[in-house]
C-alpha cells in the first residue's frame, strides 16, 4: 500500500513540474519595426542648370545730323535673342520639423549665347540721293546673374513646387553700323560707321518651378524665370558721314532650364 502511494506522488510531482515548466517558457518578443528617416530639405546645395531663353529688344532708334543734331528720321523694332544659356547655383533651404513649408535663397550665373539685330531705314532726309540709308545695331547678351529668394512646399516628402522671385543683373553688348549712298560720279559708293558700346544692367525676375530627389542627397530641378533688365540707351557720332545713331532697348527675357544639385 505503501508502495503504491509512493508511486502515485511520484507521478503527480512530475506532471505539476512539466505543467509549471510549460507555463514558466520565456515569451516571445514582437519585431521592432525600423525606424524610417523622415526627408528634410534644411541645408547648403550647389549645382548645374543649363536650359533655352526667349530674349526680346524693343528698340527705338534716331537718327540726327552730326554735328547739328538735327532729327533727321526715328523708328522702333522689336528683335528676338533667343539661344541657350548655361551655369550654376548655389543656395540654403530651411524647413521647419513636422512643416511642408520650405524657405531658401540661391544665386546663379549663366553664360548666354543669346543675340538678335534690327536695322532702321532712312529715306532721302538722310542722303542726298534718292535711296536710303540704314542703321543696324545689333546686340548680345553676354551673361547674367539672379539673386532670388525661394518659397516652397512640399507635396510628398521628397518633392515640392516653389515660386521664387529677386535681383538680376546682366551684361549687353551692342554693334551699330550706318551706311548712306554717297553722290559722286561714277559708280554707286557708300559710306559706313562703326561702334559699339557695353552696358551692365540691373533688373527683377519672378518665376517658380519644381524640385524633386533623385538618390540620396542629390535633386532634380526644372524653372521657368521672366527677367527684366529694363531700359538703357547709347549714342554713336559718326564725323563721316556726319550722322548721329541713338537707341534705347528695352530687354527682357523667358527662361527655361533644367538642373541639378547636391544637398549638404
């Protein structure tokens, strides 16, 4: 009997040992999601751009007697100096944490190819033949620069539109030439002038555009800017044949481009 009740406690003390064995097991801890990184603009940036301009040059042109200055005609024109630009920007954007809101500043440098001319017909008041003389000027826009603030938002976090706006300077070179029909006997002779003249402007563009990441710390970028350099005016006296050429411009400017940056 006694046996018996050994054997019994024997087994009831390892069915309770394996029972608590089982419920003392360690349990099973859930997987730590990875924390993601939230894309934040704040920093230094400096790229490349390079894009097409649609220049244009209204133009008013006199034409005097020199010396004398004695209006002899006028006349205005309106010219294209379109072609392709290229350079640089370097800028800072600031984004607030937990904000869509993103301000900058950048500044750039173009070359530009643009250039486009116009000539000025002047009848019998400016020659003493009956045919005509011309004043043709032509003009480049060498380069030009923009200091501009940049107001964005962004839509996804890795991309946002902006509209941008500030200062623009920029350099223009102008070519004048006049030719008049001289009365002689003989065959047809022509007198010509030449000149030129370099000015450095100072003017406002507005635009907007849109920047987006491409991998890593590099972005994407395409911009639309109107500029406007305002209006200049230059003078050539020509002794021979004894003519004044004034003009005033008024260029202004559609700019397309395409760049890239690095973010630091």
């Amino acid at each position: 009997m006694f046996r018996k009740l050994f054997v019994a406690a024997g087994l009831l003390a390892a069915s309770f040992g394996a029972a608590s064995a089982a419920d003392l097991r360690m349990p099973v801890k859930a997987p730590i999601a990875p924390v993601v990184a939230v894309y934040n603009w704040t920093g230094f940036y400096i790229g490349g751009n390079a894009g097409y301009s649609w220049g244009r040059s209204r133009t008013d042109a006199t034409l005097s007697t020199f010396p004398g200055g004695v209006l002899l005609a006028t006349g205005s024109d309106t010219f294209h100096m379109d072609n392709w630009i290229a350079g640089g920007q370097i800028g800072y954007n600031w984004q607030q944490a937990n904000s869509n809101w993103i301000f900058g500043l950048e500044a750039d440098g173009q070359a530009s190819g643009e250039k486009g001319s116009a000539t000025f017909i002047c009848g019998p008041a400016c020659t003493a033949v009956p045919t005509t003389a011309a004043a043709s000027v032509s003009e480049k826009l060498d380069w030009f620069a923009t200091f501009r603030g940049r107001v964005g938002y962004a839509f996804v976090p890795t991309a946002m539109w902006y509209v941008t706006g500030g200062l623009a300077v920029g350099e223009i070179k102008s070519d004048v030439t006049y030719t008049t029909p001289l009365l002689v006997a003989g065959p047809p002779v022509t007198a010509s002038a030449a000149g030129s003249n370099s000015t450095t402007r100072a003017g406002w563009t507005v635009g907007t555009g849109a920047e987006f990441q491409l991998v890593g710390n590099w972005t994407g970028k395409i911009e639309y800017l109107y500029m406007d350099l305002g209006k200049y005016s230059f003078n050539n006296n020509f002794a021979t044949p004894g003519v004044a050429v004034g003009f005033t411009s008024h260029f202004t400017d559609n700019i397309v481009r395409g760049g890239i940056n690095y973010r630091f």
